[in-house]
C-alpha cells in the first residue's frame, strides 16, 4: 500500500481515514493503532514544515505491519524524534518498534498482528 499526501492541515486526516478503509479486514484494534501511528507521523511531518509530497508505504508478513512515512524534507524534521514529545508518545504505546534512518526523512514503524 501506498498513499502520497499534500503537506497540510487535513493530511494527516485524510492518511487515517485511507488506511481505515484499506485495512478494513484487519482486526479493528490493530486498525485503529495504525490509524493513529500513520496519522501521528503525518502530522508531525506537517507540523515540522514538510513541503513536498509525504509519502506512506505499509507491507504486511505473517507476522506485522511494516511502515514508513518519508517527507523527502529537511532531515531535522524526523530526526528530532525521540518518543518523549507528547504527541510522539502514541509511538512508543501502539506499535512494537520504530525509529528513523539516519540522515533521512523517514521514519519506520512495526505493528505486530498477534498480541
């Protein structure tokens, strides 16, 4: 699955509400976690200025969900995450893992499917 966003006030939004009806034969609790950590990511992306296309990538194994959220922006954007920003917080409680590529503008994100 692949969403491209227009960075804005509604993006984050829109990021939830496509993944709430893609994923829709995914167990409701795991759905709305990856609502909330896309939307979350898209969102921060917004708030820290992106200006060109955000980009969502989510593939799935047996086992989890496995996304990204690249802003091809200013590497600061995503590398000041560090879970301890409130609204980063949700990070830390609904997926399994998560990080940042280093130099980059991505950040990536695990939801495991068995819990």
């Amino acid at each position: 699955f692949c969403l491209v966003l227009t960075p804005s006030a509604g993006a984050a939004g829109r990021a939830s509400q496509a993944i709430l009806k893609r994923f829709e034969l995914l167990a409701e609790e795991i759905r709305r976690d990856l609502a909330a950590v896309v939307a979350e990511l898209v969102h921060h992306s917004v708030e820290r200025g992106a200006r060109r296309p955000i980009t969502v990538t989510i593939a799935m194994d047996a086992g989890a969900i496995h996304g990204e959220v690249s802003d091809r922006g200013n590497p600061v954007a995503f590398g000041e995450m560090n879970g301890n920003e409130s609204g980063l917080s949700v990070l830390n409680q609904l997926t399994s893992r998560w990080g940042v590529h280093d130099g980059r503008t991505d950040a990536w994100f695990e939801i495991q499917l068995k819990r």
